[in-house]
C-alpha cells in the first residue's frame, strides 16, 4: 500500500468509500469461516454434554443454500440460521455466539484507519459499502467500537440486496449522492469487488491486500490450525508501532503468557497455595503472572548462587566439595573464585601469589579441582573462607524463616541446570524447615523429579539448542531493575550495583531491554482481554515460536542491536559481536565463539549470509563440546 499515491487520490475525489471487513476492520482469525469454528468452540463450552461437531460446514452449506434458493443478489443472517438443522432454541444461541464473535475478534485496521483520518481531515464525505450477511446496525456498531465515527452511510448487501461483485450496490451510492462516478474513490481488498468494478463504473479505485504480514518473527506454519491461524492474526493485528515494544510483543509476550499459565495449571494441579519467584530473572515472570493470575498468592524470592552457596563452604571439609559447589563454566578467572568463597580478592594479594598465583590468572573448570596452586590456596584462606560462611548461615537463616515456608511450596526460575534449587535443597532442611521444593522452569536439564522445563527438560530436549545457544539472548530478556543478590545481612539484603547504571551505552542497553519487557506485558494485557485466550490453545510450540525464530534467525537490525549489548558474568562481553581478528585467526575464532552468550547470533553475525546456523552450531557443539558449550 502506497501511502502517498493514496492520499493524492483522496485529494481528487469528493466521496471515499471504504470496504469494511479486511479493509476498515480487520479480524483476528485468518479465514472468515474460522469464526463458526470459535462459535463451535464457545458453544460446547457451555454445552459439554451435547457438544457439535462440524458447525463450520454446516453454517456454510445453510449459507449457499439460501443463496440458491433467494432471487436477491445478497441473504441476511437470519435467513441462513432458519436453514441449519438445529432446534430454534439452539440456532437462536448459535447466531448470537456467531455475532458475540464477530464483534470480540474485528479491530481497527491501524494502516487504514490512518487514510480514514486523512479524508475526514481533508473534509471528504466518507462512506463505507460493505458485502456482508451481519445485519446493518450490527457492522455500524463494529464501526464505531473501532473508532470509526465519522462515517456519512453506510451501505450492506444483505439489507439493500444488492451486491458489489454486480455493480448494482455501487450504483445505488451513485444513484443516492447524485455525483459523477470518477468523483468517488473506493478501497478495498477483493480484486472484483472493490478494485474492477468500481472501475468498470467509471469510479476511481484503489486495492489493498487482504492479508498483511506485519510480523517479523511469528510465522504462519503451512499446515496451521485454528490456534495457529488465530494466534497469530492476533499478533499480527494488534502489533504496537514502536520497534522495541513491537520485538517484545511479538517474541517475549507470547512465551511469558505459556509459562504462565503453564505454571498456574502446574499449581492448580498440585494444590500448592503459594508461589515464589527467583530473582532475578523471576522479576518479568513474577509481573506477568501477577497480571494474568492477580488472585494466586505469590512472591518475589531475592537469591543468587553466591548468597546460598557461599553459607554452606563452611560444612565442606574438602576442595573436591567446595569446587562442587561452584556453578560450571569454561573457564574460571581467580577473582570470580574469590567471589564465590564469599571473600574480596584484593585483601589476599599476597597469599595469592604466596600460592604462585595472580589476581588475574584464568584457569579450565575441568582443571580448577586438581591445580595444586589453587589446593594450595584454599587451605591458606579455609579459616577466612569459614569464618565467614557461618556469618552468611545466619543471616540466611533469618531471611527464610522470615518467608514462612511450609509444606510444598513452588520454586520458579530460568533454569538452565539447577544450582538454585540444589542449594535451597541443602540449606532449608539445615535451618529446621521441613518444606518440599517443586521447581519450574524456562528450561532445565537437571534430571530430577520435582525439576519440571517448559520449553525443555530431560523428558524432551528437542527445543534445548535453540535455548543454549541464545543463552546470553535469554537471560538478557528477563533482566531485573536491580543488582544481583550479594549476601543477605543481619540489617537487610546486600545487592551489588545495578550493572546498567553504568556508561552510557549500558543505560540505552536497559532502555531497549525494559521497552521490550514493557511490549511484552502489552501483549499479556492486550491478550488476556480478548475472547481468543479463552477459547484456543496456546502450546508450547506456539508460544515459543516468536523467541526461537529470533534466537535462531534474528532480522540483521535486532541481531546488530541486541548483539552490542553488554553482557555481565565474569567478565563483560558483547552479546554476539565478532572482532576483525576473528576472520584471520582460528584461536581467535575459537576464543570468540566460546566467550559469546548468544552463539547462534555470533554465527550469523559471522558469516552474514543464510546458513543453517543451529545447525552449524548443533555440529559445534557436538566436536568441541568442553570449549563452546
């Protein structure tokens, strides 16, 4: 749709007519017949002992019957229902449903709507010519829901019994107006209807598409059912116009509103009163649930694996069992460790290098537990390392008890391998509180039975590359407004500084992070309204669809964009952005590829042409599985 060439037809004409359904108002079903399927549905909700079947045949074989059966060009709605085979009482239930959803599923047309404002701000008579079965009060109706007010007439098959696709209903607004016919400009989506023969009577004409792809990432699958075609047409028509907000709407939204749901029938099931989100990356999850579920009890948790491993160092009496509790990674840098013992690497200096060891060495995870020089190290600090611990195992102590944990309560998290989980499970029983733990995630790959994975987990890791390779992308999505947890204190919680609080450049990475989070909540709100969340269902396929096609496949700008952004673990690092080396030197490659937290996006940003990147990255992960995973 050329805008411009638009209004310059607008400019010369006097009456702009509009179709109405696919041009003023859009639907949020792909088909128009896909509205007797939501009717069906609706309807054996409330009638489950005598549920239909098929309804969407039937209304329209009782459509064509009464075509071919009436001498008029066009059949109202109450003439097709008299011809379904149902009692009265039901047909009389059936249209009603049928209208309810027509009115649930029809929106502005945003794109249109905009031309709309133009000719009425341009002083042109607007109408609108519909070729519709829906009673004439009831299209004006959907009209004016959607914003449009300033419609002069409004004409309709079914009531005038006249017909676009014959001319006889343009010629009757002609006729009515008193005008020459190259004075009206009509638009609409139906090639005969609304673009030939509007033509054909010397009328100016303009054709849109029906269907607009607006989405950038949620694709309709060829083989698309109900759910799929109505999920998506919602997505598609209700997209905000801001390049971020749009991003969360159509990719982080969707996957937020399944897991939600998932873990409310998770708890529902169980009949656990109380559930309770981790920080950080609980924060989204903990305000989305909030708004889909505002009467379940819920809280939010402050942990990290620091504050609930650094209280038990002092119960291991061994190396072997402090390096057990370190989280796994590639490598470890020396004043990471220091961190994870609960002690600040610049006050041991000369220990360390007592030790032969540097405040900056970096040493392999599979090497950490056997480096003599790092043996060494711990037996020196052990008495610092337990002192402090048991400082920390109290003052954990009162920050749980003061959670009045008891019986089952539900755990909710990321994910990725469990180390929250286990903690807890260590450290609740050693303060006296008798509580079992279920834990829900975004994904995990801790193989235990109260450890449950939306998208993946051991009972089905067909969706975990597309996960762990956009890690980094994950965790950056779900970013918190707060610093990580450092230890809890007798005087209340101690949090680091919020990492985004820092440059410039950090501070418009949080923008662009808290603007797709908000696009998310948009969607939860905007879906939880419409009738849609109710009647289709939203698996986990559907809801992940938007995520994985970004983490995979993501658009050249949001790959530039979000690939820039700082990433914090041990050491700060671009999220998927190779360096100029890396195309000349394969250590260099290598290094760069195993540091990156979005390697599917470090792929792609590599190589700049289509490839099989999870693929490739499946392959990668398979032959240097130690250094990239």
């Amino acid at each position: 749709m050329n805008i411009e060439i638009l209004k310059s037809l607008i400019d010369k004409s006097s009456i702009i007519s509009f179709d109405v359904f696919d041009t003023l108002l859009k639907r949020d079903v792909y088909y128009p017949a896909d509205v007797f399927d939501i009717t069906e549905r609706i309807y054996n909700t409330r009638h489950q002992d005598v549920p239909l079947h098929n309804f969407r045949s039937i209304r329209m074989e009782a459509e064509q019957k009464v075509r071919e059966k009436t001498e008029r060009e066009d059949v109202m709605l109450d003439w097709i229902y008299q011809e379904i085979p149902f009692d009265s009482i039901t047909c009389k239930e059936l249209k009603q449903l049928e209208c309810e959803t027509e009115k649930e599923v029809s929106v502005c047309n945003y794109p249109i709507k905009e031309i709309y404002d133009y000719a009425v701000w341009k002083g042109k008579t607007v109408i609108a010519v519909s070729e519709m079965y829906l009673p004439k009060i009831f299209i004006h109706e959907l009209l004016e829901n959607a914003g449009y007010n300033a419609i002069e007439r409004l004409y309709v098959s079914s009531e005038a019994g006249k017909m676009k696709k014959t001319g006889t209903l343009f010629r009757q607004v002609i006729r009515d107006y008193g005008i020459k016919p190259h004075s009206i400009l009509h638009i609409g989506d139906a090639k005969r209807s609304d673009w030939i023969v509007p033509r054909l009577l010397g009328m100016r004409s303009y054709r849109i598409k029906t269907h607009y792809g607006n989405t950038s990432y949620f694709t309709l699958p060829a083989q698309a059912g109900l759910n799929e075609r109505s999920f998506y047409s919602f997505i598609n028509n209700h997209l905000p116009p801001f390049p971020n907000h749009r991003l969360g709407f159509e990719t982080l939204g969707p996957v937020l509103w399944g897991l939600c749901a998932w873990i409310h029938g998770f708890v529902q099931e169980k009949k656990i009163k109380r559930v309770l989100f981790l920080a950080r990356d609980g924060q989204i999850m903990e305000k989305v649930y909030r708004e889909m579920y505002p009467n379940d009890e819920i809280q939010y948790v402050y942990v990290s694996r620091r504050a609930l491993t650094v209280p038990l160092l002092h119960l291991k009496k061994s190396w072997k069992d402090v390096v057990g509790l370190i989280p796994q990674a590639t490598h470890v840098e020396l004043h990471a460790l220091m961190k994870r013992l609960g002690l600040d690497v610049n006050d041991y200096i000369g220990t360390i290098e007592k030790v032969g060891l540097k405040r900056d060495d970096v040493i392999a995870f599979d090497k950490l537990m056997e480096d003599s020089r790092y043996k060494s190290l711990y037996q020196h600090l052990k008495p610092f390392i337990d002192e402090n611990s048991r400082k920390e195992f109290q003052a954990c102590a009162t920050y749980f008890e003061g959670l009045n944990l008891q019986g089952t309560e539900c755990i909710v998290d990321l994910g990725w391998k469990g180390t929250i989980q286990k903690a807890l499970e260590t450290l609740l029983p050693l303060y006296g509180l008798d509580v079992q733990l279920e834990a829900l995630y975004l994904g995990i790959s801790l193989d235990v039975s109260n450890a449950h994975g939306y998208i993946y987990s051991p009972g089905d890791m067909s969706k975990m590359p597309c996960v762990r390779g956009a890690l980094g992308l994950m965790e950056t999505l779900f970013s918190s407004n707060h610093g990580t947890l450092i230890k809890y204190g007798f005087d209340g919680l101690v949090l680091d500084k919020f990492e985004y609080n820092g440059s410039l450049s950090t501070r418009r990475d949080y923008q662009t992070i808290s603007q797709i989070q908000e696009g998310a909540l948009l969607f939860v709100r905007t879906f939880r309204k419409n009738m849609l969340s109710d009647i289709i269902n939203v698996d986990v396929a559907l809801a992940f669809e938007g995520l994985k096609r970004l983490s995979v496949c993501p658009k050249r700008s949001d790959l530039a964009k979000l690939g820039n952004m700082a990433f914090f673990d041990t050491e700060v690092v671009p999220l998927a952005k190779p360096l100029k080396q890396d195309y000349y030197s394969i250590s260099n490659l290598k290094y760069s590829f195993s540091h990156s937290h979005w390697k599917l996006g470090y792929l792609k940003r590599l190589f700049r042409i289509p490839l099989p990147y999870l693929a490739m990255y499946k392959f990668l992960r398979r032959l240097y599985v130690k250094d990239v995973w």
